[in-house]
C-alpha cells in the first residue's frame, strides 16, 4: 500500500527557487516537504563555474548547490529524493503521486521545476543522444579529449559550454545562426579571444552525421541560412545549447500559462491561477533566468504560501466561532 504524507507546505523541485523557499517555509515554522526531483540541485549540477552568485566572485555550480541544500536541510526543511509524477489541483488539500509511491497531501504547493534543455528536433540528433550528441557539457566533455566538438547556439549557455570544452577538445566550432551572440558581452569576449575556438555565424545544423556500428558521430552538415549553401564540419561530439523550455507538465492543464509553456503568476507576486498554488524561478519566468532572480522567487514564493495559510486558519477560527456567537 502507498504512503500517504500529509505537509501544510509541498515544494516542487530542488533547483535556487525550490531551496530557498524550503529555506523561508522552514523557518516560519511550516515544516515543508521538498521533492527534489530528477535532478537534485537542479540546472547549476550542470555547469562549472558560476561568476554571478553575490558573495562569492567564483563558486562551482554543484557545490553551490550541495550548499544551498545544506542550508535548507539544516532550517528544519524535510529532502526527499523522488519524483512528483501526477499532482492533482483541483481540491485541497492538493493532491502529489511520486514516482516511489508516496502519495502527498499539501494545503498549499510551490512549485520549482525549473526548465530542461531544447534539441534541434532533428532525426539524427535523436538517433545519436548519447553516441556523441549531449547537451551538457560538464556532464560529457570529458569523453570528447582531443576530439573536434561543435556547439550550437548563440546564449550564455552555448558560450560557457564552448569555452569548457577547450579544457578536452582540439578544436570548438560554434554555430550560431546569426552574426550575433546573446551571451554577457564579458563571455564574448573570451569567446573571441581562445585560441581553439572558431565560430560558424548564419549556420544552422541540417543533419549530424556518423557511424551505426558502433554508434558515433563523425560530422555534422551545416547549412547557411542566406544561401542554403552545406558545409560539413568534422566532430565527434555535438553539444547543443539552444536554451531551456519550462518543465510545465505536470500542470499544463490545470494552471494558466503563457509565452510558450512558463506558469503565470500574479504581477508581483508568485500566485498562480489557483489559490494555495505557487510558482518560482525558471518555471515562470521567461526574461531573466538566473540563480538569483530564481532564488528570489522562492524567497517570494514562501511568504506568500505563509500569507495564504495564516488567512486560511484566521478564516477557519472565524467559521469555527461564528455557530458559538449565534446561540
Ligand atoms: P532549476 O535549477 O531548473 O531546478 C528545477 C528542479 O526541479 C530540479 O531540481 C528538478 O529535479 C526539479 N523537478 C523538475 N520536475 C520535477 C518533478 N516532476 N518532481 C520533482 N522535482 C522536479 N544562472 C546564473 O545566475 N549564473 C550562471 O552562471 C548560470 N549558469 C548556467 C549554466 C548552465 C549550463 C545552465 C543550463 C543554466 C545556468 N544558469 C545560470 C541559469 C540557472 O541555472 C537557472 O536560472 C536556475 O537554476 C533556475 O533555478 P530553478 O530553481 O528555477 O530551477
Ligand atoms: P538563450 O539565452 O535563450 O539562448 C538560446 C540561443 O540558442 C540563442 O542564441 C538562440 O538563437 C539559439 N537557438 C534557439 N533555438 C535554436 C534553434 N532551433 N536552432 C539554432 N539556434 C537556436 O538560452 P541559454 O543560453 O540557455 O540561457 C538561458 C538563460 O540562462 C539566460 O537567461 C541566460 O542568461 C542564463 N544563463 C546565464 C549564465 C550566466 O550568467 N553566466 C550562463 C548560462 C545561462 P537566437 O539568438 O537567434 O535567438
């Protein structure tokens, strides 16, 4: 039989905005449950280093979260490692099945799922994920040493994975399919500047190429997006990093969403369209994107879930009184 587990606070996903509303639901005495999710830690387990986090000019993306955990566990926060797999909105309490069985019951729901990485789309990028097509570098970069890699894409993203990958690879082409990069100006400039990398503007990738056995990638075709003319690159590994879509599923049918998938929230606020719903971080929050802004968010987030139970209870003593008054 499944466990059933019932919290006043249920918090989503263990990323920047997940930890830090575990941090402030914890110490307004709210004893929150926080699932973390596929990936514990969530986007920063991925990259190197983080420049960005105020207090600290450089912290490694895992270990800043390893801390981040830490903080939230040593408030009071409960971590469990599992998977929400069904969340039912429709009632309260709410309603949360996970991948381990346990069924959770929450008066309210924060939720932190973040954002997973785009693909290209195409048939033979599927049909090599894995056999040298990944969209982490931290994750595969060690398996490309010496190797020629392409990066596709034109953000911060692409351009931290490229200079990354100069650590293994002979030689980094990134492919943009403009002549301008969205990356931090500061991160162009390194771009520019290494010698292993060189970049392939007005390309996008039409077909990676390679062998069925064993399977690997051996080129990737490029086509220029003004003449349609294909130019075939060597490379035995293709890190894609076109960005992230919202990891909005769980509750696609249920809450309202907007710009291609993000959760909706209140101006200001981290509301949802349902009352007791809350929403932080990537999952809402389709300009800015960052650790911090998501951090913030949680912060956000917990106070609001703190706000929306104290009116509940102060609403259920005023019903409880009412019957008292009138006899
Ligand atoms: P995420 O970090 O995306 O975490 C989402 C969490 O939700 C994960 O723990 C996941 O396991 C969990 N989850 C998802 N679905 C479920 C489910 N069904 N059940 C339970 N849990 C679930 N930002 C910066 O400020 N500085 C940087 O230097 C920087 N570098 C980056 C480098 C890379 C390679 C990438 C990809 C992003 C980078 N970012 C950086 C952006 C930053 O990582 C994100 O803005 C931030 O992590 C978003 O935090 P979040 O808490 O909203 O979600
Ligand atoms: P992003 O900023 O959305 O950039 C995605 C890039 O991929 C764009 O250059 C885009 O091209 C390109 N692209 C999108 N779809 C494509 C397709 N189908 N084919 C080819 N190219 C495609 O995503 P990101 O770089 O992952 O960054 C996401 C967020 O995380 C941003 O807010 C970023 O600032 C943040 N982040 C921050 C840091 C940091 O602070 N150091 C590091 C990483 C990420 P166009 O430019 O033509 O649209």
């Amino acid at each position: 039989m499944s466990e059933i587990r019932h919290t006043r606070v249920l918090i989503i996903g263990s990323g920047p905005a997940g930890y830090t509303a575990a941090v402030y639901a914890s110490r307004a005495m709210l004893n929150p449950i926080l699932v973390q999710g596929l990936e514990p830690g969530g986007q920063l387990t991925t990259t190197t280093e983080v420049e960005n986090w105020p207090g600290d000019t450089h912290v490694m993306g895992p270990d800043l979260m390893v801390r981040m955990e830490a903080h939230a566990r040593a408030m009071g926060a409960e971590i469990i490692q599992d998977i929400i797999t069904k969340l039912d909105l429709s009632n309260r309490p709410f309603t949360a099945q996970s991948d381990s069985g346990t069924v959770y019951t929450a008066d309210t729901v924060i939720l932190a799922t973040g954002a997973r990485a785009k693909w290209l789309g195409l048939a033979s990028e599927e049909k090599f994920k894995g056999f040298g097509v990944s969209a982490c570098a931290t994750c595969d970069g060690f398996f490309y040493r010496g190797a020629d890699i392409v990066v596709v894409g034109g953000g911060n993203t692409a351009v931290e994975e490229a200079l990354f990958l100069t650590n293994f690879a002979s030689k980094v082409t990134l492919i943009h399919r403009r002549d301008t990069l969205r990356a931090e100006k500061i991160m162009q400039d390194r771009l520019f500047k290494h010698p292993k990398v060189s970049v392939l503007w007005h390309h996008e990738i039409e077909e990676v190429v390679g062998a069925d056995n064993p399977p690997g990638v051996e080129a990737v075709r490029a086509r220029d997006v003004r003449s349609g003319a294909i130019t075939e690159i060597p490379a035995r590994g293709v890190f894609i990093a076109i960005g992230h879509a919202p990891a909005s599923d769980l509750v696609k049918d249920q809450l309202e969403l907007h710009h291609g998938g993000y959760v909706k929230v209140k101006s200001g606020s981290t509301e949802t369209s349902i009352p007791g719903v809350f929403a932080a971080g990537d999952l809402t929050d389709h300009v800015y994107r960052q650790a911090v802004t998501s951090a913030g968010m949680g912060c956000m987030a917990a106070l609001d879930a703190e706000e929306f139970l104290a009116a509940q209870e102060a609403q259920g003593a005023t019903n409880a009184l009412a019957p008292a008054a009138a006899e």
